[in-house]
C-alpha cells in the first residue's frame, strides 16, 4: 500500500498564514495608535503554535512583606542566641551545683573524722582526754608527752641523747636513721627501744643503768633552761603591764 504524500505549504501558503496573524493581532489592536494587548492574550504564531502577549507580571514582594519577613529573621537569629545562651547557663549551674556538692561531701567527711577523732582538731580532742586521764603529762621541757615508764625514763634525756642511747640499748654497729634530723632519729630510735621493752629483750632498768653509763642525762640543764625562759617570759610580762601595753603571748618552754 502506498503511502500518502503529505503536502508541504507553499511559502505563498506560509505568508498567508503569517499575514493572517498579524491581521488578527491588528483587529485587536493598533501599536501605531498606541494600544496594546489585553493581558495574557493568547495567539497563534506562524508556525501553528501559541503565543501570550502582555502576560500578567508575577508580583514581587512588597516592602512591608520584606521587613516582615526581616523581622521574623531577626526573631530566629535571638530565638538562636538564647538557646545557646541557656545552654551554657545551664551547663554552668550543673557545674556550680556538682562543686557544691563536692564541698558539702568534703564537710561531711571532716566531720565524720572529728567524730572518730581522726584529722587535725579529732586528734587535739582526743589529746585533750588523754591529758584528762593522766595518760599525757607535761615533761621537763615543758611539752607534752606520754607518760609511761620509757616516757619518764627518757624525760631528761636531749634527743642526741637518745639517739646515742637507742644505739647503745640496741646493740646496732651504726645508727640506721643518721640520714634524717636529730629529732627524727631520736623519734625512730625511741620506738624502737619501746618495741624492744614490749618484745621483752629489752627493760626498763637496763634503760635507766645506760642513761647513767652514757651521762646522757640533762634534767639539770634542762630545768635550769626552762626556768630561765620562763622568768624572762614572766619579766617581760610585768614590764608590758607597767607600760599599760599588751603582754606578749607565753610560749611553752622546749
């Protein structure tokens, strides 16, 4: 079967359809008058298709959308700002509170040392009883000390004086703690002389016989020191309350 021949227009045929549409634009209306359009007129070109004359412009905003539009921009960036700002402040109170906390957990500690007479002020409490019950008394010197029988023994030996006694009692070739100062020594070398006692290779009397040998007593020159400072003390605290000035503290003699 034979196709058809499809007919091609003519330019003549082209032109008339050309001059066709432009006397259709004319009969709507006259540029040389000066008319235009009505909006979104539809037309057919020359090639079969459409076309829109004067088409309707999209609106753009308005000023008042813009600024409306800015303001609500503006709400967001502070609405943003304070949620930052809350955070850090919240964080910032969870610090403080967990600080707080930490502070009150190291109080309630402290406390409960006190109560079981461990730490600093427990353990001044604790030497106040012991004083009340007679087991701390005042020595030659003045200070505190214990006051078992090695306590009144030593009570007027100097601490070089114990320590040449610790390693006489002991039998040591040399004294072990000479890398530390004379009151260290003569508190290392002193436990262990009372360990010895508690062991029971080591007595009292045998302590008492040594002090003597080794003329390791200064009880005299001891007492004679302390009475000395004391009457100083008590000479300058008569001079201050002739003066109507405040007396200086006493200290206890060492």
């Amino acid at each position: 079967m034979a196709k058809a021949n499809r007919k091609v227009p003519s330019v003549a045929q082209v032109t008339a359809q050309g001059d066709a549409v432009k006397a259709e634009l004319k009969a709507k209306f006259n540029p040389e008058a000066g008319d235009t359009p009505a909006a979104n007129t539809v037309v057919t070109t020359a090639d079969g298709g459409t076309e829109v004359l004067n088409p309707t412009p999209v609106p753009t905003a308005t000023k008042k959308a813009q600024h409306a539009a800015e303001v609500e921009a503006r709400k967001a960036e502070k609405a943003k700002a304070k949620a930052e700002k809350d955070v850090i402040e919240n964080v910032v109170k969870a610090e403080k509170a967990a600080r707080r906390e930490a502070a009150k957990a190291e109080r309630a500690a402290r406390l409960a040392e006190l109560k079981d007479g461990k730490g600093y002020v427990g353990s001044m409490l604790a030497l106040a009883d012991k004083v009340k019950a007679g087991e701390y008394v005042k020595g030659l010197t003045g200070q505190l000390r214990s006051n078992d029988e090695l306590a009144q023994a030593l009570d007027g030996v100097l601490p070089g004086g114990v320590v040449k006694l610790g390693v006489h009692v002991l039998n040591l070739e040399s004294n072990p703690y000479s890398h530390l100062n004379v009151g260290q020594q003569s508190m290392n070398l002193r436990n262990k002389i009372r360990g010895a006692i508690t062991k029971g290779t080591l007595t009292i009397d045998a302590i008492k016989d040594a002090i003597v040998e080794l003329d390791v007593d200064s009880s005299t020159s001891i007492k004679a020191a302390t009475d000395a400072k004391a009457k100083a003390a008590a000479e300058r605290k008569s001079k201050a309350a002739a003066k109507g000035a405040p007396a200086e503290p006493t200290a206890n003699a060492e």
